[in-house]
C-alpha cells in the first residue's frame, strides 16, 4: 500500500461529506428517484441510498432493501458522470444580425463553472473519465468548457465490494480496485458489530479533508482487508471480454452474418450510447428566434445508431441497422484503440442492463468469434 | 475552435446550374489564416448552420478564401443565395492536405464533379511551382457539358503546360472531348507510373475504380492520395459524426494515403 490509509467511521463520512461542501463544492452523488439509481445533487450523506441494493441482468433493472445499512450497497444505475462534465445539452455560441447583411460579432458562451464533487466514483467511471479526458484533449484541439469543470472535480471514489450481473470490469482492466484518478477511495466495510471506511488518499486536497477530521491511520490488516474484499468481488465477476485479442478479431468481422442477427433484435433506440460513460458523439443545432435575428448554437449528445449521424449529401451512409450496429461495437471495443491507445469500453455493463431488448456486448463479441472461428 | 470569424462576401459567382463559387474575406481587412490546398474550412449561414466546405483558391493569396460549392443541403443553398457585401462566419482551416513535396515526378490529379473543387487549389499550387514537376495532368469527369467547371481557366491551365483531359457522362451535339467514366482516361494519361503522384477527389465509387486503374497502370500505392468526405459537424475531433473505421476525417483526413484507408475502402456503409 503505497498511499495513506486511514480509518473513517460513519459520523466521520457524513462530516467529510460537509466538509466537502463547505470547500464551495457541489455533492453529486447516487440518490434514489423513481425506482432507480440517478446521479443528483447531495446536501448531506442520507440523501445516498443507504439500505439498497440493485439486482441487475441484460435488460433487466431492480432495486430491492438490504439487510444491512450500506451506504454503497448498489452498484451503478443508468447515469454516469459524463453528463456533468460532457452535458447532454450545452451552448455553444450565439450571433446576432445587426442589419440585412451585417452580423454582429460570435459571442462564445462562457459558462458559469461550478466546483462539483462527484461521490462515490466507481472504478469503471474514473477509467470512463480518464478515456473522455483524451477524447476531448487532443495535439489539435481540447474542448475548453469541459476541462474547465474537470480541473476542479473533486472525485470521492468507492471500491465495489459488490457486482451485478452485468458487470465485466475485470476483463476491461477498469476495476473493481479504484487505482487512479481520485482525492479519496473508500472501501465499505461491514462486520457484525463494526460499519467504517478505509480510505485510501490519492491526493493534496484529500489529504487534507483526513487532516481535518483527524481520522486515525489505518493497520495494514484493515487495508488487507478491504483490499480482499475487492479481489473477492473480481474473482467472482463472470462475464468477460477477452481485452487483448478482441480489437484484431473485430477488424475481420466486418461481413459476419453476426451483424444481421444482431440487426434483428436491435430497435435503433440508442440507450447503449446514452448510458455509455465514454460514447461523445455530439450534434449541432441552431435555435433561431422568432424574427430571425439572434441565434444561439447548442451542442447535444448524438448517437451513431440515429440515421442522421452518417448524413452526407442528401443521404446516410449507414442506412442499415447492421452498420449502425457494427459502427458502436467495433469502435467501442476496436478502433478506440488506433485512436486513444486503449478500449472504448470500460465494463460498466450499462448497454447490458439498459438495452430493451437484452442484448449482451459480451455475448455478441463471442458470437462473432465463433462465426469467424468456424470460417477458419 | 468552436467559435467562428466573421468572414464577408467578395463575389458569388454561379458556375454550372448547381456549382457556385464564394469569394470570403475576413471582416475588418484582417490577414486570411494560411492554408494548404485540400484543407477545409466550416462555413457558417447565418440562422441555417454549418458546412465543411474545401477552399479551392490559391494559398498564396493571403486576404480572401474561394470555395465552390455544390447547393445540395440547408446549408449550402443558403450560401448560394448571398450577395456582395453579405457576412457569414468561417472557422478553419482545419485537416490535412495534399502532399505537394514530392519534386521532380509527373502528377495526375483525377476529379469528378464538383470534386474538382479542393483539386483547383492544388493546381494553382502546382503551377506557381511549376518547375518543380514535370507533367501535370487534369482528368476531369462532369456527368453533362454544362456541369464542366472552370471551363474558362482551363486555357490559362493549358497554357501553362497542364494537360487536361474532360469527358462527360452525357454529351450534347456541342460536346468535342471524350464521353464516359474519367476512369477511362487513366490508363492513357500515366507515362511514367514509378514517378507519377496520383490525387484524386470525387465520389466514392469513382475513387474505387480510379485507384484499380491506377493500380493496373502500376503507379505506386504510397503516390496515391484520396480526398475523402463524411458528416463534420465540429471539424476537431470531437463530434463522432465523421468516423471512418479507425480515422476521424476531419482531422486525420479529409486527405489520406490510399495505404491508409484501402481496408476502409472495401467495407460497405462504414
């Protein structure tokens, strides 16, 4: 254990939650609304689900009571954090006419950014955060609103003790250890007598918040334990990606028969892309008013399965539900990688659990594997 | 990045019943921003939206930016109905261009359309560099003779030692140059394959049959090099729209290597 540990009880955690916010940070955090999991804003820790858990399978979520009074008991529901630092809706610019041919000039919308700390981040969502970060930072470009929100996030991480079964972070390399990219990581610890914390610390800022509730350093046996707790929900994670050879096999599967099938069951709705942590495919839209002399340019979440995404010169270029398809797998669990150095995909499952009609990303990268397979 | 200039309007000349050309200069006299031919700018229509439109005027003309433009959408018919004088915003140039460096070989620019378009500034760069090459050929496909553009420029072209090659798919009792596909023209046009730079802009399936030929003709693969256009609707990267298997048009492309995309090339819908 190369960083600090410390213990933190649970009248500790809803103080560091306060002390948070007195920093002028804005808790976001799982709460419960209608039936589900969705990321809002926290004033303290009881607006956590404490007491729930989540039961999850290919198109299949439901919540149900624990037995016990976790605070993270659940795993992940159809939010992530994308959607406070990537919005689904965002102005962009606006413009005004000064006469019939004159223009006044762009006004670039200077957003008013708010310090926001995202509670319990899981390990899959740091990776999603670290893969969007590269995403809108490149040699050419970086997307200014956005790395103004995310140099002042303030990330509180949770170790998963638990999955569901639409979880496959293992096999992405994504978690369930929480390894990078937090201030605080904390592991829930349950015993019969005993509910704590061990928090790992991963940065200045959360260092500090641990100085100021002067929370007691933690034994090596409590960090073995936490730590055991971890591996012992990995180790029992099933399904699984095979990581390494997936992106060469999906650059030969361009004509399996696979697609088609596939193509039979998917209803083009989208959900996989919108509960992706890391899809960015983005639109443009102008909103004009009424008489025609100001506009304002808004940027939204797109999806690769809507046939306006591939519009060129009057039609689409993907117009079969079998490209559309094709086009988020192979980029998602492929080309990523020619572009980012690494998997679009960080095991979350949410495209599992939040697709209508069941299909399983897992399921379907074998399927084509065997198709190619028998070719051979 | 995301943000335009405001650019305004020289001239707009019609130049085929559906081509015309825009002549842009930037708002307050300011300085064009440099470009190399094949690069595409985001042209903005006040009230209608944005387009990635190629420039197709000379590099070396440091106050304004040309483009001809195919009306076909929202957006460019929009900018086919302004005037002298009218504003629209401009962000660019953004991608790649045409690797104009390889001294000393014969160069065979191969357009279709409207396609002609991104070449027509590698060829006025070609010609203020004209001793750095030694032939260069134009062979152009139009589907009818009113649709051939630059017919006025293209003596000045010849006179300057490019040769030039038309055909079109349809021809009138007018028409004195070849009929048919532009595909048909390669195989006569390549004298020195092992030397010949080949850049190519038009559709998709003109492309295919274009590099089969000049393949046939054994014109090397890395000396073939491809225009290629998608949805781009933010020309940074950040968009999505314009993904073609592994690259991002916009900034990757809109130019590539044939050796780049030739496993794209054969993959339908992608």
């Amino acid at each position: 254990m190369d960083v600090p540990h410390f213990l933190c009880s649970t009248e500790q955690f809803d103080r560091l939650l306060a002390l948070i916010k007195n920093e002028g940070y804005k808790l976001l955090g799982p709460t419960l609304r209608d039936e589900a999991i969705v990321y809002d804003e926290l004033q303290s820790a009881s607006d956590l689900p404490i007491g729930w858990m989540d039961e999850q399978d290919p198109g299949r979520y439901r919540l149900k009571r624990r037995n016990d009074g976790a605070y993270f008991g659940y795993n992940l529901g159809q939010h992530s954090w994308k959607q406070f630092l990537f919005p689904p809706k965002e102005k962009l610019w606006s413009i005004k006419k000064e006469s019939s041919s004159k223009l006044a000039v762009f006004q670039e919308v200077e957003p008013a950014i708010e310090k926001m700390a995202f509670i319990a981040v899981r390990a899959c969502e740091i990776q999603a955060l670290l893969i969007q970060d590269k995403v809108f930072n490149h040699k050419g470009a970086s997307y200014t609103q956005y790395n103004k929100r995310r140099e002042q996030l303030f990330i509180l991480a949770v170790n998963c003790t638990r999955s569901v079964n639409t979880c496959f972070c293992p096999s992405m390399n994504a978690g369930p250890h929480v390894t990078q990219g937090y201030d605080l990581a904390l592991t829930e610890i349950i015993e019969e007598n005993s509910h704590y914390f061990v928090v790992a610390v991963g940065s200045e800022r959360g260092s500090s918040l641990c100085d100021q509730l002067k929370l007691q350093t933690a034994e090596s046996s409590h960090c073995d334990k936490a730590y055991g707790l971890v591996e012992k929900n990995s180790m029992g994670m099933k399904r699984r990606v095979d990581n390494e050879h997936v992106h060469e096999m999906l650059m030969k599967s361009w004509e399996c028969k696979r697609w088609d099938e596939l193509a039979s069951r998917c209803i083009n709705c989208a959900n996989c892309t919108l509960v992706c942590p890391t899809c960015f495919c983005s639109d443009t839209q102008d909103k004009v008013s009424l008489d025609g002399q100001y506009v304002e340019r808004w940027q939204s979440w797109e999806s690769c399965f809507n046939l306006s995404h591939s519009y060129l010169n009057g039609q689409s270029i993907r117009s079969s539900a079998q490209s559309r398809y094709r086009q988020w797998l192979t980029h998602k669990f492929g080309t990523w990688w020619d572009q980012f150095g690494l998997s679009g995909c960080v095991g979350c499952g949410r495209c599992i659990t939040w697709c209508p009609v069941g299909i399983d990303v897992t399921e379907e990268l074998d399927e084509l594997k065997n198709e190619l397979d028998a070719k051979t | 990045m995301l943000t335009p200039e405001i650019y305004q309007v020289q001239s707009n000349t019609q130049e085929t019943p559906d081509i015309f050309t825009l002549v842009l200069s930037p708002r307050d006299k300011k300085r064009a921003p440099d470009f190399m031919p094949g690069q595409f700018t985001m042209l903005y229509c006040f009230g209608i939206g944005e387009s990635a439109i190629s420039i197709s005027s000379d590099p070396r003309q440091p106050h304004e930016l040309s483009y001809t433009i195919r009306a076909v959408g929202h957006v460019t018919r929009g900018l086919q109905k302004l005037k002298k004088g009218d504003e629209v915003g401009v962000r660019g140039p953004f991608g790649s261009h045409w690797p104009l460096v390889k001294k000393g070989s014969d160069v065979v620019l191969i357009a279709g359309g409207v396609g002609l378009a991104p070449l027509h500034s590698a060829l006025l760069y070609l010609m203020s560099h004209r001793q750095d090459y030694k032939k260069i050929k134009l062979l152009y496909g139009s589907k009818k003779p009113e649709d051939v553009l630059y017919s006025q420029e293209m003596k000045l072209w010849q006179e300057q030692g490019v040769e030039v090659a038309l055909t079109v798919d349809v021809a009138d009792s007018s028409w004195k140059g070849e009929v048919g596909v532009v595909t048909r023209l390669i195989e006569n046009a390549i004298s020195s394959p092992k030397e010949t730079l080949a850049l190519l802009c038009g559709p998709e399936i003109m492309l295919k049959y274009a590099i089969d030929e000049l393949l046939r003709a054994q014109v090397e693969q890395d000396n073939i090099h491809i225009a290629m256009e998608r949805n781009m609707q933010c020309a940074v990267g950040f968009c999505g729209h314009c993904l073609y298997g592994p690259h991002f048009i916009c900034k990757d492309g809109p130019i590539f290597p044939y050796t780049k995309i030739h496993a794209q090339l054969a993959i339908k819908e992608l």
